[in-house]
C-alpha cells in the first residue's frame, strides 16, 4: 500500500518502546541483524529514505548522503556524533540530533566504576579468586591507590563532568578542571571545582578522566608529550571516545608505569583493540558500555525517536545538533 507517511532505516534493533513509538508514525525498515551495516548495505537500504535512525558504529559520510537525496533527519543514537560528518549534512539541510542528558548519570556512574575498578585492581583480584588460586587474606596482597583524598583532574566540563564532580565531592576528592570554556565563577563555587591550565590538569591529577567530544581539536589530546606530564601514581580514565588518546603513547606508558593505570572504555579502532592492551594488569578494559543501564538505553532510544519524529512534525527537534 502506497502511503505518504516518512520512510524510516533504523540501523540496528532498539528497545520495543522505541520502534512502537516510531511504528505509529513512519514506514519503518529495520535491519534485521545484530551487528553493523556495511557501508554499501547502509547506501542501498537509505536510498529511498526520509529519515535515519543510526548508531555511533554507522559511519553517516557525504557519499552517504548523496546517495539519499530524500534524507530529512540523522538521529544519532548517542551523544557523540563523530560518526556522522556534520559540515556535510548541514551543506545539504540534513538535520543532526543526538542523545544527550539522558545518558549523563548512567556515563558518569561508570566513569566512576572504572576508576575504583582500576585504583583498586578489581578485576585482577576477582580473576584471581575464580583461577582458584587464592591462598586466603594477604596484608600485601592487591594494594591499591585510595580514590578518597585524592586529587580528580576533568578535561571537559560538560554534563558528564559536572555529574562526575558531584560523585567525586560524595568521595571526597578534590576537583581541577579544564575546558575550552571556563565556567562562571559561580558555578564554579558552587560546583566546588577548580579551574587550571591543560598542562594543570595533567600534573596535579591522580585521577585524569576524559570527557569532550571527540573532534579535529581534541583528536590525540592525549599524546606522549600530555603522558609524561602525568604524576607516575595517576591512572588515566575514558569514557569518551577513543581517539582522544593516541593509543601507541598510551600502551608505551602503561608498559613502561610511566604511569599507574588506565580504565577504558572506548578505543580508536572499535571493535578491534590494539592485542597490546590485552596483557596489561594495570588496565581496565570495557566494550563501550558506560551508557549501558536497561532505562538509560530506552531513555536514549526514546529521544532518538522523538528528535526523529519532531523533524517529520515540522518542529525543531529537542536535541538538535545542527
Ligand atoms: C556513547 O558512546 C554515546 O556517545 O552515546
Ligand atoms: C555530554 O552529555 C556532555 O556534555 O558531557
């Protein structure tokens, strides 16, 4: 049956909330199986759409989008978007949205996970006991760095660095932070953070956690020159995007304890890790999960809905990017 309800590609499954919300409204074509679109099935399945629905894993280019000359709207399942190149799509009057808010609390609770995982040898411990190994108490064994009384370094304070601040204030840490923007002083207070040069922030941190949006300017933020600034007893902690730390200076330093430690939870080359970070006891590696909560996903899949919708309604979607 013809019908001049919006065509829709959804990617990748969602929660069941979200795609019967985006039922009611639009011709929805779902791909059906669980792992990424190659490039060329993405272009043939998009070319006939109004609309596209994507994941952080979808790369959304200019051919792309040359190849959809009825492409209205990318929602973009995530809060970062350097998956999709925005210049492009502006160029074309492609509207950009993202999910940003819902997923703050679910990032920063992780964030935070990571750095006890980390400063506490959490795994190292846990795998020692399912080994079998375990030969009983040690007071020498799994010595770990306190999170308390130590010193949190934020590089970005958006959202997530300011939920991070509030958790690490519950710790009892002492916050500097650096961003492109400095807050107002009043925030500043009220936050209870301290603002400091970049180069600040990598030597008075015991704990440094990324948190910017992966662009041109914070691609290898973190190089070899940022990681020998860094105290030897700190543990670096992302749980942004991978690119921001160029991995090579990263693995250098951790195998040679330049410095402590590092949690990670995004890498350059997602799905595949440099084998390098495989074998390092003083590392936490995780599969991009710090927005992982059953009702932080259905939130971000909601919104991804509604930016889409709003778009086909005529209205200015809630999160839009450009
Ligand atoms: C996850 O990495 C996101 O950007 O939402
Ligand atoms: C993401 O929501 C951020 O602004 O940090």
């Amino acid at each position: 049956m013809a019908t001049n309800r919006p065509k829709v590609l959804l990617t990748r499954e969602l929660p069941e909330v979200a795609i019967e919300k985006l039922e009611e409204k639009v011709d929805l074509e779902i791909f059906p199986h669980d792992r990424v679109m190659t490039p060329e099935e993405l272009k043939e399945k998009v070319s006939d759409k109004d609309g596209l629905l994507c994941l952080l894993t979808d790369t959304i280019s200019p051919e792309l989008m040359d190849a959809a000359p009825r492409l209205k709207v990318v929602s973009n399942y995530a809060v970062g978007y350097n998956n999709i190149d925005v210049t492009a799509a502006t160029e074309r009057k492609i509207i950009v949205t993202n999910t940003p808010d819902v997923l703050t609390e679910t990032t920063a609770d992780m964030t935070f996970g990571l750095m006890l995982m980390t400063a506490r040898k959490v795994l190292e411990a846990g795998d020692l006991l399912r080994s079998g190994k375990w030969k009983g108490w040690s007071p020498m064994q799994f010595m770990g760095a306190d999170i308390h009384g130590s010193t949190l370094g934020i590089i970005g304070m958006g959202r997530i660095g300011k939920a991070l601040t509030q958790r690490a204030r519950g710790f009892n840490m002492n916050v500097v932070y650096w961003n492109r923007t400095r807050l107002t002083v009043r925030e500043e207070k009220k936050l209870g953070l301290r603002y400091v040069k970049f180069n600040e922030v990598l030597l008075q941190s015991d704990f440094l956690s990324l948190n910017v949006a992966y662009n041109q300017d914070t691609h290898h933020l973190i190089d070899e020159a940022a990681l020998q600034k860094m105290k030897q007893s700190a543990f670096l902690i992302n749980t942004s995007r991978g690119g921001i730390i160029d991995e090579e200076a990263l693995l250098d330093a951790l195998e040679s304890d330049k410095i402590a430690g590092a949690g990670l939870d995004v890498f350059e080359n997602e799905p595949n890790i440099n084998p390098r970070f495989l074998s390092l006891k003083n590392t936490v590696i995780l599969p991009h999960i710090a927005s992982a909560s059953v009702a932080t996903r259905e939130k971000m899949a909601m919104v991804a809905v509604d930016n889409l919708l709003a778009v086909f309604a005529g209205k200015k979607p809630k999160y839009q990017v450009v």
